[in-house]
C-alpha cells in the first residue's frame, strides 16, 4: 500500500496549505498564556505574606532570597523579596509551598536581557508599586 501513505500525507499537507493561517505578530499582538503557565515574574502579594520562608526553604536553586524583620509583638514583616531570575528553574515549588498563596506568576514572558544584574527582580518594590498605583 505504497500510494495510500502517500495520499493520506499529501491530504495533510494541503490542508495545512490552504487552511486558516495562525500566525501572531508578535510585537502588536501577544499570546495569551494560560492558567498553568509557569514563568515571568513573581507577583508577591505583600498583605497575604505571613513571613515563614517557605517559598525560600523550598526553592532547590536558592533563587529567592528573603530578609525578614520581627516587631516587638513577635510579627514577621517582609524587608527584602528578591528573586534572582538567572537562578529560577521555574520549578512551582516555591508557589506551591507558600501556605497563604501570596506568589504567583505573573504571566509575563517579556523579560529577555543582556545583563546579568538585570535578572535581579525585586517583588517587594513592585507589590508596593502595584498597590500604590490603585489606590
């Protein structure tokens, strides 16, 4: 059956050929990323946080380095929330270890650099950004 293979790959590609094209331009249009996406950046949410370093404990690459401050009535507070994108293997574990799911991705895939200094993100600064902004 030689000629069968042959047709049935011949029918696939001319319907690739004159079927619907799916092409995105890239910089005008972006791609909608899905709920399980796992990349971009660390969207920290600040009031959610309770301070317990799990994220970090978890994190196999030590990619999130965390200072923490304790006030006189024995609460944590978040000093620092770097996350060092050079370092993340974008693995989930530090997101499903957070017991109050204070981090997410953000979905942004954008992130490209030159520079290794440019892979330092901080999430705090931009959770305080963020909330400064709406309101």
């Amino acid at each position: 059956m030689w000629g069968k293979g042959l047709i049935t790959g011949m029918k696939v590609t001319w319907g690739h050929w004159f079927g619907k094209k799916e092409t995105v331009y890239y910089p005008e249009e972006k791609l909608p990323m899905t709920e399980r996406f796992r990349g971009g950046h660390l969207a920290f949410d600040e009031e959610k946080c309770i301070g317990c370093k799990l994220c970090a404990i978890g994190c196999p690459n030590a990619a999130l380095d965390l200072t923490v401050s304790v006030d006189e009535n024995k609460k944590r507070h978040m000093e620092s929330y770097i996350h060092q994108i050079g370092r993340c293997m974008y693995c989930d574990l530090c997101i499903e270890a957070c017991p109050t799911k204070a981090i997410t991705w953000d979905k942004n895939y954008e992130f490209a650099s030159y520079f290794k200094e440019d892979m330092t993100y901080d999430a705090l600064v931009e959770a305080r950004n963020r909330r400064g902004n709406n309101e």
